[in-house]
C-alpha cells in the first residue's frame, strides 16, 4: 500500500492522504478581501485529490502583508467569502488550513508580476516594522523597530486573526515564523539586534513566537491540529542554525505544537541555498529524529515516487507541494495513479479515471 495515499490522524483531523496543499500567496486579494481567485485556486486543488489545503499567508493586520494584493484576516468582514472557500473544501473530502502571518520588514512592496519593488507612500506604501531597524536589503527604507507595546499588539492580532479563522471554518492552523517575516526576523541573529527581552540570547529571540503561539492556543480548540513554518537555516554565515531550529522545535513541540513544517532560508540576502530536488528534506528528517515531532517536506518535490521514498524512509510524515501543484492541480490524482494506489476521483470526473495498471 502507498504511504502517500495512506490516511493519517493529527489530533481530531484524519487526512485521507498525505499530500498538502503548500501555503502559496496568488497576490489576487482586495483589501485582505478574498474572492472568487481563491475560491477557484484552491477548490481546484481540492478536486485534485490532496487531503490538505493550507491558504496562502494570510495577514493578521493590514500593515502585515506582503503586498496590497495580499490576503488578510484582521476584520470580521472578511470571514464570509473565506468560510466559503473552506466549504467547498470540505465538500470535496479535503481539510482546510490556513497560514496566519505578519511580512514585517518585507512588507509594503508590489506584488511580484507588478514588478516587486518596495512600496513608498505616495505609491500606496506604508511604514514597515522588524525587531530591530535592519533592512531586508541595504536599498530598502530601514523598517521601524517595534516597541514592546507593538509586540503585545501583534499577539492580539494574531490571537483575533485566529478565533476569525475557527470561525470561517478552517481546521489546521499555520503560524508562519520562515522565510524571512516577522516571527524569522525575531528569531535570527542577522535581523534582531535587540538588547532587551526579546533580542539577544536564543531564549529571548524565541520568546516573541512562544508567546504568540500562547495567545492563539487560548482560542483554537486544543483537539485541532496547529503547525508552525519554520526555516531550518538562514544559509548565511552568523544566521540561524539547523541547529536552532532542533532546539526550538523541541520547544514547540513540548508546547503543544503538532508539525513543524520545514523549509529554509528567505532572511539574508547573501544566503547561499544549494537547489536540487527535496533539497530541503534533510531538515525535515533531522528534527523528526532528533524531537519526535511530526515533520512536513516541502522544497522541489516534483514526483509521486520521491514523495513515496521520503515517506518510506521516515524522514516526514506529510509531503508540503507547491510549484508542481500550480502546474498540475490534479498532480494527487496523477500520483496515485503512479503509485497504482486506488484512490476516489469526483464523481464528474469519474469517466476520466484510467484503469488501474496490474
């Protein structure tokens, strides 16, 4: 039997296979407003067979996002058209997630097929925090160095982001502390340069996500599953470590932390990623082996039989799937296929289903 296509039980949620849905921005919202882009993105995805589909980073305050086109969830009003989108959904036998996040000094830039470039006022922009006034790149306006009264703002937008995520009906829950935003910045030494509480020693660098993390599980249902994104290495020279990141997955996992969903980089500029295929995988496996919390790979996994292996092989319990994803929404019926693994096609695409090979 597939491993792939083997079910699995996180908490109160069973996945009816192992694929998920890797949280992918589509810079197509209005306002934080999601839409019928949304809808239609990942309901396809749905369609398409894998068992969860994790939205996009989805900001806890306007000053949060990435871009003006991306998502956000600091209103009530913006619950409506999400608590859509999940019901479709689960309509299609999938779980819904969602990917809570702040861009800190990485925000207020255009959308990157509106050519990317950091926002200034006058163009829409908006003024940009991080630990410490450190820009992303040396060409970028410095961001401003949040207060610790700004902190305990933050920790309530993303416990309120959080009771609105219940609300709109999602499932799975994803803090997003990778690739270089707000709870990374807080965590490496390149971006935090604080001297007081929160910047300094690995304890103080770790505790802005520790006690975010304890607001949000005051109001997620301690029987739902929760993940955190992180980034097992910054790929630069005096950044976080692999290290650092088996020390505060214990961490989290002792917290109450269900799977840490493992990527890397995204922080420096210099960083020095060497791409190949499941590249990211290592650091996967490592902190699976070293805390004994749930691990998801992500990173150039392209194929229905390496995402078997790593599977077989225990280095990850769930196979994170972005670009191929985007390619082919239907790559988990394809997989399966692959694999001669039986898995149900909806009923409208029943009569496109191959024969199984013997």
């Amino acid at each position: 039997m597939s491993l792939l296509f083997s079910p699995i039980t996180i908490k109160n949620i069973t996945l009816k296979n192992r694929i998920v849905v890797s949280p992918m921005c589509q810079y197509s919202a209005i306002d934080g407003f999601a839409n019928d882009w949304h809808l239609v993105h990942l309901g396809s995805r749905a369609v398409g067979g894998a068992g969860l589909i994790i939205q996009e980073a989805t900001a806890v305050s306007a000053d949060g996002r990435i871009s003006p086109d991306d998502l956000g969830l600091w209103s009530d009003e913006q619950i409506p058209m999400l608590k859509r989108i999940t019901s479709f959904i689960n309509s299609q036998g999938a779980i819904a997630g969602i990917q809570l996040a702040h861009a800190g000094r990485k925000a207020s830039f255009q959308s990157p097929f509106k050519g990317g470039q950091q926002l200034l006022a006058e163009d829409g922009g908006w003024e940009t925090i991080a630990p410490s006034a450190v820009p992303f790149h040396e060409k970028d306006l410095p961001p401003t160095a949040v207060t610790k009264e700004r902190i305990q703002e933050l920790i309530a937008d993303f416990k309120a982001a959080t009771q609105r995520a219940l609300t709109a009906g999602y499932e799975v829950i994803e803090l997003h502390a990778a690739h270089g935003y707000l709870f990374h910045q807080f965590l490496s030494p390149l971006s935090n340069l604080r001297t007081d509480e929160y910047g300094g020693s690995f304890e103080n660098r770790i505790r802005f996500l520790l006690e975010s993390l304890e607001a949000v599980q005051q109001v997620w249902p301690a029987q739902n599953p929760l993940f955190v994104r992180i980034s097992a290495t910054d790929w630069a020279e005096g950044g976080w470590t692999e290290a650092d990141a088996i020390q505060l997955s214990r961490i989290l996992k002792d917290k109450g932390v269900d799977l840490i969903d493992t990527s890397s980089g995204g922080l420096a500029i210099q960083q020095q990623i060497p791409l190949s295929p499941g590249y990211q995988v290592p650091f996967a496996a490592s902190i699976k082996k070293e805390t004994g919390i749930l691990t998801g790979a992500v990173g150039l996994i392209t194929e229905a039989q390496q995402s078997e292996d790593i599977l077989k092989k225990g280095e990850a319990d769930l196979i994170f799937i972005a670009r191929e994803l985007l390619r082919d929404p239907y790559f988990p019926l394809h997989a399966a296929g692959a694999l001669n693994a039986e898995v149900k096609w909806p009923s409208q695409y029943e009569r496109a289903k191959p024969r199984k090979r013997a």
